[in-house]
C-alpha cells in the first residue's frame, strides 16, 4: 500500500491509516530526515523480527528506535545529565544516541550491553506517527541489495513492496544518508559513526 503524504502538513486520515498497519504488526517504509527507513510498532516481537527478515540483518544487529521528544526518551533509556543537556540541544536532529536502556525496551531489541540506539528526528511525518501509536517504532535504514539507499517510494515499492505492508510516499527527500552515532555510555560523548548531523563539537577518543 503506497501512501502519499504531505511532509509539513501531515493529514491526520492518511497517518491513522499508516497506524492502523503498524498495530496490527505491520512493517513500513518511511522518510526521516536522513533517508528512509524501514520499521513497525517497538513493542510488537513478530513485527521485529519481519525487519530482520526483509532487510536480511544478522539477529545481533542492533535496531534503533524513534522517539517524539526528550520526555519520550527518558522512558526507554537512562538519561544522564550530560546526555539531557547535549541532546536537549541536537534534537530534532540527524542523531542516534546510544545510551543505557530502561526496563520498558523489548527484549528483543537488546544486546548482551542493554544498550540501545535512540533518534528524535526532524520529521513532521515520523513524530506525528510516534505520537498517534502512543510508542516509538523501529527505525533501521532502508538500503538496496548492493548497500545505496532507496531514493524514493515507488523504488521502494518496486524492490520491496511484495513483502512490505505500507510504504509513505512524500516530496523528494534533499538529504540521503544516515545518522550521527553518539555514545553517552560512561557518562562520556563518544563519536562512534559521522553523519548528516554536526559532529564537529565532539572530542573523538
């Protein structure tokens, strides 16, 4: 199903729809602000693991997730001070922050260091979907076979759409490529990959 949707106005009907495929386990394709992704509903387990099939991703590839604000992130991850003050200043933004996750992240979605990748994106259509399902929802980048990424919806759909149950369709993204990583682990900023997001403050260890 190719969903077309207005990228700074969002219409409330089309995005139910998108939400409607997301609670009953479905994945989907969708722009960020970085490039598109491929995600579902964080807190549905048969959803996950259909990610990993489609994209073909090894089970200990670590999955991000998408949060709508500060507030939001506190409820999956230990927040440190200098984590809340460097992110209150970056989101929204082309920014994962790796941190320590709380008790409410899925099993799932954790490895043996119970860390897990967070992103606030500076997208209407991403934080409007977040905010209308009542939880994050996975974000893994959408890339084809031989590692580019997907330039827009309807090679999404030409590529994937037999085994994807929504795709968004919006204005041509400006931007392809993926997040900034930063690691609040330790309680230390580490640069862990360089992307679209400013990364010129960060000391590299």
């Amino acid at each position: 199903m190719l969903i077309k949707i207005n990228s700074q106005n969002p219409e409330k009907r089309k995005i139910n729809q998108i939400v409607k495929i997301l609670k009953e386990g479905g994945v989907i394709a969708y722009p960020t602000d970085t490039s598109y992704g491929i995600g579902c509903d964080l807190n549905n387990k048969k959803a996950i693991e259909k990610v990993y099939k489609i994209l073909n991703l090894p089970k200990n590839k670590h999955l991000s997730f998408l949060c709508k604000d500060l507030s939001n992130v506190s409820e999956y991850a230990n927040v440190s001070n200098l984590a809340y003050k460097t992110m209150k200043r970056l989101i929204p933004g082309a920014y994962t922050f790796v941190l320590d996750s709380s008790k409410t992240v899925p099993a799932a979605l954790l490895t043996k260091r119970k860390q897990v990748g967070i992103r606030v994106p500076n997208s209407n259509i991403c934080l409007l979907l977040i905010e209308t399902l009542g939880n994050p929802i996975i974000s893994t980048t959408a890339k084809t076979e031989k590692g580019n990424y997907f330039i827009d919806a309807e090679e999404i759909k030409e590529k994937l759409g037999h085994i994807l149950d929504g795709i968004i369709e919006t204005d041509p993204l400006e931007y392809q490529g993926e997040s900034t990583v930063i690691d609040f682990s330790d309680d230390e900023v580490t640069l862990v990959r360089k992307g679209l997001g400013d990364y010129s403050w960060v000391i590299e260890e």
